[in-house]
C-alpha cells in the first residue's frame, strides 16, 4: 500500500502571545497523493496554522509541543533548516489569499516567474522563460507576451491569481497549499479560479490543501474535507459524506447558516450559541 503524500500526526502547538494558549490539539489528517483536502473553519480554528506549519513559516510566537509533519515520509518539524529551504517553493508551494500583495511591485511578471525556474531548476534564461509562458497558457491568459512583460498593478485581481497560480505549480511541486485564494475575488471569477486550481491539480497530479471558511468552496472542488473549531479536528472524511451525512452539531449548524444555492435571496443564520457551548464543552476550553 503507498504511503500518502502527507500524514499530520498528532500534531499540537501554543500560543505564547496569548499566554500559552493551544492554537492546535493533537490534529491528525492525511492526504494522499493527487488529492484536494479541505481545511474548514471559522477565525481561530487553526486552518491558518496548520497552513503556516506545512510552509515552515510559524510565528515564533506559536510553539509546537507535540506531533509530527511527514512529507514523502521526512518530518517537516524536524528537518534541517537548509533541507528545508530546499523543499519549500519546489516540493511544497503556496497559492496565497490575496494576490495584490503576494506579488512585488517593482517587479515585471516574467522575472517573477523565472527565478525560481533558474535558480531550483537550473533553466536557462531562455528555458525559463519558454517554461513561463506555457505556464501562462495553461492557466488560460489569452495574452501571454504582454502579461510577462507587465507590473502586477497593471492587471486585474483575477489575472493576478492567475499569475499566483501559475506560480505555484511551476516547479512540479508535489503540494500545492491554498491559502483562501477566492477570498479576495468576486463571486464569477471566484467560481473560474477553482476550476482553473482544480485543471491544473488534475494536470499535474498534485496535492493540494485548501484553505477556506467556505463549505460551498468545499463543495466545488475538494475530495475530502477536515473541519476544525479552536485547533481541534471535528469532523472529517470525504466531501460527499460529510456534506450528505454530516455527524456532528457544528457541521450540521455550518451548512444550515451558509448561502442555500436553491434560495440565494435567503438570508443567512447564524450558528445557535448551543452549538458553541456544546463544542466549548467537548473542547474543555470555557
């Protein structure tokens, strides 16, 4: 039996800006090769974390205390720092969530895409640059000359997460970490980036953890999906089983208060404060 690509283990961590406080409780996920999982939860459940732990890229105010990372069956958490360094950008790479920020300024597109090409896969500047635009086409901009030689300000949001995207998987990695990258988009090309993410997954058989507080995202594109509350896994198991026979209250409570695609005019409910005192309960946090 193959060894999935990623197995989180028991992984725990504190926060010593809020006083020790666990940000993470024992989580225990896997995702197999060529799959999309799905991180879910509202602010503070840990999604970010767990995100920010795969990347290497903790705030030194977050403390693991317990568990383990295995990427292709190395633990990230124990891993020498250049090893590391290595991995990050060409085995694991980042989608982030907003994409005028994510990309400098001052830079034209194609330098942006290309460095990583030269310098982690040895392409010359010719390579490099070939390998950008079918980059560009894979990710379905019309224009692919003109982009390279643009400044991000002078493309629009979602050419931007195009170029992220493109960015991500330019080096064959063989995670792909989505860090909410809809967030920032309108609804219509929300809806063309993740299927655009899903395309190219599919293409370059590539897994991908997917950052989201959004179940109907969950819905469109991921096979599995985790659900988390203050740091603790609570439900969790393929997308179609957990969205048709959800289990637990705060699942059941989530689908209930988001948008109903068969009466998009409804308006939204809130979680009952039950459901919080129940999960509180179950947490032991107060």
């Amino acid at each position: 039996m193959t060894a999935p690509l990623l197995s989180i283990n028991n992984l725990s961590a504190v926060s010593d800006r809020d006083g020790g406080a666990l940000v993470l409780r024992d989580v225990a996920l896997t995702l197999e090769r060529g799959e999309v999982r799905g991180l879910v939860g509202e602010s503070g459940a840990g999604k970010s974390t767990i995100a920010k732990a795969l990347l290497g890229i903790l705030p030194r105010t977050v403390r693991v205390t317990g568990g383990s990372i295995n990427f292709e069956g190395h633990d990230l958490l124990t891993m020498p720092a250049p090893q590391l360094r290595q991995i990050m950008g060409s085995e694991i790479s980042l989608i982030p969530q907003d994409p005028q920020t994510a990309l400098n300024p001052g830079r034209r597109i194609e330098a942006q895409l290309t460095d990583g090409l030269r310098l982690k896969r040895g392409l010359s500047s010719k390579a490099a640059r070939e390998r950008a635009l079918t980059l560009m086409e894979e990710v379905h901009i019309r224009d692919p000359e003109r982009v390279l030689r643009a400044y991000p300000h002078e493309l629009s949001g979602g050419m931007r997460q195009r170029v992220l995207i493109a960015s991500a998987f330019a080096l064959e990695p063989k995670l792909v970490i989505a860090d909410e990258p809809t967030t920032a988009l309108d609804v219509t090309v929300q809806k063309q980036i993740l299927r655009l993410i899903r395309s190219m997954q599919r293409a370059h058989g590539t897994g991908v953890i997917f950052v989201t507080h959004d179940l109907g995202v969950v819905a469109q594109i991921c096979d599995s999906v985790t659900l988390l509350y203050s740091g603790k896994v609570i439900e969790q198991g393929s997308t179609a089983e957990v969205l048709q026979r959800p289990k637990h209250i705060y699942t059941k409570a989530l689908m209930a208060a988001g948008p109903r695609y068969d009466r998009p005019d409804a308006g939204l409910e809130p979680v009952p404060q039950l459901v919080f005192e129940q999960l509180r309960t179950e947490i032991g946090t107060t």
